[in-house]
C-alpha cells in the first residue's frame, strides 16, 4: 500500500511516501526548488518521492494531508465574528483554502497525467494530529504522551495527546490566539528578525541576556488554570491565519504581530541590520525564559494526564533546543522522541503514518532509526556531475579519505562533507554537513564570513562524525 502525505500551500511544503506502513522517503520541497520554506505546491518533493519507489501518481492508493480546514470551524468562526477585520480575513483565507484544495488535480498537472486515472482516496489530517502523529508513530514506543506546539495550524497553536498503539486520543487543544509560538514570535519581530523562520536566531542570542525584562515579559504572557494566555494588547490583530500569508510563488510572509504597546513598554523596535544592543538581548533572554516557563508547566500538566515517562513531542516550537536540553530536569518525562521535522515539513509524514494506523487501522510496524529520508547519489553520478562542472576532483578510498579530511580539518581547512542520504529536517546531521576544526581560535569568524553569514552570537554545534 502507497500513501502519499503532503504538506502544501503552507510553509515548509513537502511530499513523503508511506509503503506498506514504512516511511521511506520524504523531503521540503525547499531542499529541491532552493526557495526557503517554500510554501507551495511541493511538485518536486513529490516527483522525488515517487521515483525513490519506482512508482506512478496512479500506484498511490491514498493521499494525506496534514492540514484540514474544516477542524475546529466552530471555534474559527466565533474568532471571527469578534470584529469585522477578522470575518474579512476569514472568507478571504476561506476561499484560499477552496482554491487551493483540488489534490488531484493538482496532483494531475504536476505529473502530466488524465486525474481520471487517479484512484487514490484522500484524507485530511488536522495540523497537530498529524505533528503528534509525526513523532508518536516513529517512536517505538506502545504507549507515550503526545506534545505539540507551534504557531498555529487548523486553529489550534498546542495539543496534548495519550498515544496508545495505533490510537491518538486528543486530550487537550489550546486555541488561537493563545500561542507559544506567536509569543516568541513577536518578540523576535520586535527586536529586528522579522523574517519566517528567524526565532531559531534569537534562541542563541537569550544567552548574552539578563533578567532586566522578565517582570515585563511577564505581563504579555502567563499562566492560567493549566494553560497560558496572552495579553492581546501586546499583539496585532491576529488573523485566522496568524499572520502568516503565503504568496502566490510560495514565499512565506510573516506580518507584523507586535502592538504599538510593546514600543510603549520597551521603546522603539530595533531595525534590521542595526546593532544588537544590550536591550535585545535582554528581551531575547526573558522571552526564552517564559517561553521555557510555560512550556514546562504545559508539560506537566500532561504529564498528570499521561503519568508515563514517554513524551512523543513536534510542532515548530519543538525546535527549541534549549528547551528540550531542560526537559528531564523541569518534568516527569525520562524518554522523549522528538520529530527531526518538528516543523511543519514534518506533517507529510504525520498525515500519511495517521492514514495508516488512525483511520486504516494498519498495526505498527516502523521505527524511525535515523534522520536520513532523502536522496542519494550514486558516485558514478557524482564523478559524471563534477566532469560536467569542469570541477578538479581526486578519488579516495575510505580510511585514506577519512585520514586526508582530518588533516585538513587539523589544518584549520573547512571541509564539505556530503555523503548517503539527506537528512529530513532543518539540522545538518553528517551527511551534509561543514566540518571545521572547534578548538581553532576565530574558527566561527571564518566560517561566518566565508558560508554561513550568520550573525556573530548564533553557535555551531560541535559533533563527533
Ligand atoms: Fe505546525
């Protein structure tokens, strides 16, 4: 049995493929059309994963979607009554979603085939099912709580879940406007990163931060009756779509989320490229700490809910590394399995590994070992590509290989590093990775200036390969 999940026209668009219960391809679309957190359609990701099984558009007998826009409609439209810009918002996003909802034919003109021919059947995962479901069903675990958080999707900005051999019984769902995600990102907007994706930015500069804002910080967002809340006169008006437009050629565009309130509170927001100045760390330091704050209190109040020491988790926000690092320390939890594409890439694999278990009732038979779902090259393609590249090229064997890259690492060289599989996932695992030399004084000047052009308080993570 063929599924094909889909994550489409929403950000970090991407195609995986089921087979027979096993996930064994998926990839962003981003990795193959070079347009970050392409929002699109996922055309290429597709293609990939069919070619990777040797198979037509017309072999898959189901597709899956991790977006379902008619999840949690009552509670849209209440949103929506509650003044006339939103009720706006919502037709227009409405009619986006009918627009854009035709899967096959979509699916038809992306691979020139009669969509008379397509016989799958297709199902639409909500959002965070399909992130709980992207970490739960690749665990090994029989039985977990399931965690998801995020900006927002179908509505929902966190879930909490017991997962039980193929089951996931929602417990809980936390609603727009009240979101984690939101949170964190309006105050990265605020201090200049203004761009879809930039809170994994800001993480690395909290540290640089004092306490100065917390108490402040503390007035935006707080606990409440085993939940959070925002105070919304920090926040723009937010949208049904949380202020997330995709346009037509499937750039994300983030609007503006912060209030004139915040300037009030902490003066003018900083520009862009201007200095980062002592103010920005500080905020970025008591926005990771009460970011942390509810997160752990969310945690342990699934916990009461799901007393077992598994915590199956995705969603964007649980990218944040620094969080997950306290996981053990701040909750009940001993084990977690964390979706490598913990953002919405991910939810392809969510939606097809919920079509299978959830609503076909297939058993569990997959585990995910390892991060590296997408292609390879063989080396007579890679000799073929450099010839055609005209690029200088020697062939090594292994071990000489291996002894020729660390002498050149020894050296104080930067070296590229690709081999097998790509990873699945924002993070460079090994197979295409830079490696550098940790211990060399201005090592991360050098590889800011020469590849990476990362601001200078962002880290690079030290791995043994
Ligand atoms: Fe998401």
């Amino acid at each position: 049995m063929l599924i094909l999940g889909l994550n489409m026209f929403h950000a970090d668009a991407s195609a995986a493929i089921v087979q027979d219960g096993e996930v064994v391809f998926a990839i962003a679309e981003e990795r193959l059309n070079r347009h970050k957190h392409y929002g699109g359609f996922p055309s290429l990701a597709v293609k990939a994963c069919l070619d990777s099984v040797g198979a037509k558009v017309t072999d898959i007998d189901h597709v899956a979607i991790g977006q379902d826009s008619d999840a949690n409609l009552a509670k849209k439209v209440q949103y929506a009554l509650s003044n006339p810009t939103k009720i706006l918002n919502f037709i227009r996003l409405r009619q986006r979603k009918e627009a854009t909802r035709n899967v096959r034919s979509l699916l038809a003109n992306a691979l020139d085939v009669d969509p008379r021919l397509l016989r799958f059947q297709e199902h639409h995962v909500e959002h965070h099912i399909a992130h709980v479901a992207s970490a739960y069903y690749c665990s090994p675990w029989e039985e977990a709580a399931g965690f998801s958080y995020d900006g927002s999707g179908d509505f929902v900005s966190t879930m909490m879940a017991r997962c039980e051999g193929t089951d996931i019984e929602i417990l809980d769902r936390i609603f727009l406007p009240h979101s984690l995600g939101s949170f964190y990102t309006m105050i990265c907007e605020f201090i200049g990163y203004k761009k879809y994706g930039d809170e994994g930015k800001v993480m690395g500069l909290a540290p640089y931060g004092k306490h100065t804002y917390c108490g402040q910080i503390g007035e935006i967002i707080g606990l409440k009756n085993g939940s959070f809340q925002l105070d919304l006169d920090y926040f723009k008006p937010l949208g049904s779509n949380q202020g997330v437009q995709i346009q037509p050629d499937g750039t994300v565009i983030l609007a503006r989320h912060f209030s004139e309130r915040m300037a009030k509170l902490f003066g003018e927001p900083r520009e862009p490229h201007t200095k980062i100045t002592q103010r920005e760390m500080d905020l970025a330091f008591g926005m990771q700490h009460h970011f942390e704050e509810v997160f752990f209190h969310l945690l342990n109040e699934l916990y009461k809910k799901v007393p077992l020491e598994n915590l199956a988790m995705a969603g964007g926000c649980a990218l944040n590394s620094v969080a997950n690092g306290k996981l053990f320390s701040r909750t009940s939890f001993r084990h977690t399995w964390i979706q490598p594409a913990a953002g919405d890439e991910g939810l392809a694999i969510g939606a097809a590994l919920h079509t299978y278990h959830a609503v076909l009732k297939q058993p569990r038979r997959y585990v995910m070992k390892n991060p590296y779902l997408g292609p390879e090259f063989s080396e007579s393609r890679i000799e073929t590509d450099l010839k055609k590249a005209n690029l200088q090229y020697r062939r090594f064997e292994r071990d000489p290989l291996v002894e020729a890259v660390a002498e050149q690492i020894a050296a104080g060289n930067v070296v590229g590093w690709f081999q097998g599989r790509m990873e699945w996932g924002p993070r460079a695992l090994g197979n295409r990775s830079i490696g550098a030399h940790p211990g060399l004084p201005n090592m991360k000047d050098t590889l800011n200036a020469r590849i990476k052009h990362r601001e200078w308080f962002r880290p690079f993570a030290p791995s043994i390969m």
